[in-house]
C-alpha cells in the first residue's frame, strides 16, 4: 500500500470519526451559505421594491389612513381600496419641481362567488404610467387592451385564461417576473378596465364609498421628482396646500424606512448567529483534533518507524481535514439550499419583509465560497495537531505503549 492511500484508508477505518468531523463542518457551512442567502435575498428584496415603486413622492387620500395604508398595499399584500377627486392630479402637475406624474386606481377584489381570487387591483394611466409598464414590458411586449390584466408571479392565474372579478371576465395577458414584494401578489390593468370593474362592483351591490361617476376618481398619484430638487420639499408643498387638506403626500424613502430598519435588524441577527455557530464550530473542531492526535500518536510512530518524513505525516493529516471539510461542506450547502427552496414562501412569511433569492449563478458562487471557507477553516483549525503527530518521538511513543 502507498503512504499516499492512507489518508483515504484512515478515513474509511474510522468512519464515526469521519462522520463527526464531517458534521461539525456541514453545520458550519449550512449556517454560513443559509445565513448569506437569507440577508441577499433581503437585499435583493428591498432593491426590487425601490425599483417597482419608482417614484419620490406619492399622494394619496387622508382616509387612506382609516381604512389600510399604502404601505400595507404594496409592502405586505394587504388589499384595500380609497379615492380622491381626479382634479388633484392636474393641481400636482403644477407644482415646480414636479418631472413626471401619473395616478393609480385600486381595487380590492373578494373570495367570493363575484371574484376567483382575493388580490389587490391596481389601474394605471398607460399614457403617463413611468412604474408598472417598464415592469410589464419585461414580460409583455404589447399594450393592453380593455379587460385585459397582467398577473403577479404569485397569482394564480395562467396566460390566456379568463379570471373573473365582480362577474366580468378579465384575460390573463402575461405574468410578471418575480420582484418577492406584496406586488407579486397583485394584478394589473389600465384605468380603463379597473373603471369598468368599479361600476361592476357597485352593481352588484358593493359600497366602495365613491361619491358620483368612477371616472371622477383617482386612489393615488405617483410623481418622479426633478434633478436637483428634494422630494420632501415637494411633499411638504403639496402637503400645506388648501386643496389637498382630503390628501397626504408621502416620500417612498419614508414608506421603505420601515423596511429598511427590520432589513437592518433581521441582518445583524443573523450575523451574529452566524459568528456564534463559526466561533462554535472552530472551539468544537480544535477539541476534536486534539483528542484526534492524542488517539493517533502510536500510530503515526509506527509511521516514522518505517521512513515516514516528518513533511509527510503532517500532510496526511491535512489531506484527511480537507476530505472531511469538502465532504461536510457540500453537504451542508446542499442542505441548506434544499431547505431555502423548499420554505421559501414560509421563509418570506415568517420575515415579513421583500424577499427575492438571488439568481443561480449568484447561489453557485456562494455555495462555491463557503465550501472553500470551511475547508480552510477545517484545515486551520487541524494545524495544531498536524504539527504535534509530525514531531512524535518513535521511541518514547512506543514505550509508553501508547
């Protein structure tokens, strides 16, 4: 047998060993590739939600406050609907450092016999709209057409079916790419057709507070600021106007703040967790292979004995630490990817916070990174008891009948 088989041999003879040492480092790469994923994803989350939003400021009715916050609409996936007079978008477009304006109109739809599915309705302007189309024409190339809807990626509605709201069918044009925000969970049309389905609802007998006809409302107005003016300045001006006294204008930065902050929380935690398992798992692994060098020590005498450089021995032992990390470590990655896929709708829930993993290639760098982080680690944490099994004296070893 060849000195350069050993490593392996040693590995297969002592396989609770193999396997202890091999846990210790899948725990330690699971934590670090979960952990990793997670604050990514939340990241990723939050960017995607700034860039689906679009706008610096937004204007919407003060009873909006009454019945649920837009916040709630497009941050949790609350459903809701409020209205103000149509008027004030002209009034908004008025004011100085105002660069591009459109409205909104909202909907909430109902698990009931009027509706397939409970989701939040959202009409936009297609002529001023500057947030939801760039967005759709990802996944749409065409214009929409009158009762013609774009689903979120978590709506459950396939392309070219009908989905009926209020007892008129809407066709499914396209479904969005995944932003893991409340927005994949709503649907999208022009104002023309959640006007249609406005009227539909009150003829059935719905009270959705609206004083006269459909067209005379808006829920919201969106407005992109201009180069070199400041978005709150804006928001107060609009905020102290008489004719806004029914209306509140809100910075989207104010709206993400919250977001921000449990993004921020969520994180620390989880670094922490991570320093605590790393911390854990070295103390753990420097224990191991003291108690591994003290069980080996006749072992490798023997190995002097026959002609074994001091060089040598010692890379035995590195080469067994790099087997059992690279075996621990890709099963830890593998688990933990496993477990992320498989609860990731659970894992968004439990957070409350925008989610989005990262995409394949991102994942393969990371489970590439923490595999050669916890071999490194591994083999660190495995120099103390090379260096003591190298220098064992053959003769002293050996009489002590160890």
């Amino acid at each position: 047998m060849k000195i350069s088989q050993l490593p392996i041999r040693n590995l297969k003879r002592k396989p609770v060993r193999t396997l202890a040492l091999s846990a210790l480092c899948a725990f330690l790469a699971l934590s670090v590739f979960a952990g990793s994923v997670v604050v990514l994803s939340l990241r990723n989350g939050l960017e995607s939600l700034e860039n689906r939003l679009g706008a610096d400021v937004i204007v919407v009715p003060v009873s909006a406050k009454s019945k649920v916050n837009l916040d709630e609409i497009l941050l949790q996936g609350a459903t809701g609907y409020f209205y103000m007079d149509a008027s004030l978008l002209e009034e908004a477009a008025k004011l100085e450092g105002v660069e591009q304006i459109s409205p909104q109109l909202f909907l909430a739809s109902l698990r009931a016999s009027c509706c397939s599915v409970a989701v939040q309705l959202i009409g936009f302007d297609p002529e001023t709209d500057f947030t939801v189309q760039p967005w759709i024409q990802k996944s749409y190339g065409g214009e929409l057409e009158n009762l013609q809807v774009v689903v979120g990626s978590r709506v459950n509605a396939d392309v070219g079916v009908n989905i009926i709201f209020y007892d008129t069918k809407c066709k499914v044009a396209a479904r969005l790419e995944e932003t893991g925000t409340a927005m994949d969970t709503c649907v999208y049309c022009t104002m023309d057709t959640l006007r249609t389905l406005l009227e539909a609802a009150r003829n059935m007998g719905h009270d959705l507070q609206i004083d006269g006809d459909p067209e005379d409302v808006i829920s919201a107005i969106y407005i992109k600021v201009k180069d070199g003016y400041d978005p709150q300045k804006v928001a107060d001006q609009i905020n102290v106007l008489q004719k806004f006294k029914k209306a509140q204008a809100v910075r989207t930065k104010n709206m993400l703040s919250g977001v921000s902050d449990g993004l921020s929380g969520v994180s620390g935690t989880i670094g922490v967790l991570v320093v605590c398992v790393w911390v854990l798992a070295v103390i753990l692994l420097l224990i191991a292979f003291s108690l591994v060098a003290n069980e080996r020590k006749r072992e490798f005498a023997v190995l002097r004995l026959v002609g074994a450089s001091r060089k040598r021995l010692a890379g035995i032992i590195r080469k067994e630490t790099a087997l059992c990390a690279l075996l621990g470590a890709v099963c830890g990655v593998v688990l933990a990817a496993a477990i992320l896929y498989s609860f990731k709708t659970l894992i968004e829930s439990s957070l409350g916070l925008p989610y989005l993993m990262p995409g394949i290639g991102t994942i393969a760098a990371l489970a590439a990174g923490t595999i050669l982080v916890t071999v490194a680690v591994a083999s660190l944490a495995s120099a103390g008891a090379s260096r003591r099994l190298s220098r064992v004296d053959p003769g002293t070893v050996l009489r002590e009948g160890n």
